[in-house]
C-alpha cells in the first residue's frame, strides 16, 4: 500500500506542469579560420593568414583534398607584374599590403568563381593598405575546395614587388 502511494507521487510529479520544464540546449561547432590559396594549379599556402610571396613554414600541412603545398617565388623584385590567385575560405578575408602607398599601386580583379563559390565583396580603403576584401566564406554550396574558391588576378606597376598577406575576418 505504502508502495503504491509512492509510486502514485511520483507518477504525479513527472507527468505535471510544474516539475516538466523543458530546456533546449544549442550547440554550434566553431571551426577555426581557414585559408587555402592556390597559384597556377599549385597549393602555396593556408591556415588563418597566407604571405604570397614568403615560403610558408615548414609545420603547415596540406589538407586531404586540397593539393600538395608548394612555395610562391619568394624573390622581392621581378618583371612579373601579375600573378593570379584561387582562394578559399571558411570565413571572410582579406588581402593587404604593408603601406597604403604600396596598396595603391596593386589593383585585384575578380576573374570568376568555382561552381560552387559566391563573391560577396566590399569596397575598400587603400588607406588601411587592404586591397581586396570578401565578407563572407567562399563557399555557397558543398564541395571540394577547389570548386568554392575565387579566381583573382593581382597587378601592381612598378619594380618591386608588393608584399601581399591574405588574412581571416572575424564574422
């Protein structure tokens, strides 16, 4: 009898209003910032910032998928006065230059996007020696890393080579 009485209680306080409240929990997964640049078919660099021109170090390792990492040209002064890039990301970037006179002297078009990339830009201030800037991650649709990069072609005008650093924004 005891026992039924305690079971009848318990029975009662789950299944009323007061003892069942609900909580929802939310649960996001935040992937750390990540860059893969590619020239002429080739990986040149990744992570959260990439130096186009500057050998990456030696602990960067190439992602499945993403190609085998190879060094740019690390020579400062050259005849080449272009170089296209193909970059992809997981967030928002930019490219910057060290000073805003070299940031005016560099110009970057958009040349095409993967099938699965969109461009998403906004206009820049050569003042802070940004160049180009994406708001958003590259990708619009899933695939292969390849298939959500950007198509861009630097030039700049004269001898020297530009220091060119492509870095993750923020959200």
């Amino acid at each position: 009898m005891v026992f039924r009485a305690a079971l009848l209680m318990l029975l009662a306080g789950v299944f009323s209003d007061v003892t069942s409240a609900s909580t929802t929990h939310e649960i996001r997964f935040v992937q750390p910032a990540n860059i893969l640049v590619w020239q002429d078919g080739g990986l040149i660099g990744q992570g959260r910032e990439v130096s186009v021109f500057e050998p990456e170090a030696s602990s960067v390792r190439p992602r499945i998928g993403s190609g085998t990492l190879m060094s740019a040209a690390s020579e400062r002064n050259s005849t080449l006065h272009g170089l296209r890039l193909s970059i992809a990301s997981n967030s928002g970037f930019t490219i910057e230059t060290d000073t805003p006179d070299t940031a005016n002297r560099v110009t970057v078009y958009l040349v095409s996007q993967g099938p699965n990339a969109q461009a998403v830009t906004r206009v820049v201030s050569r003042a802070s020696g940004i160049v180009f800037y994406q708001t958003q991650k590259t990708a619009d649709q899933r695939g292969a890393p390849e298939s959500q990069a950007l198509h861009l072609e630097i030039t700049w005008t004269g001898p020297v080579r530009p220091t060119l650093r492509i870095r993750a924004t923020e959200p």
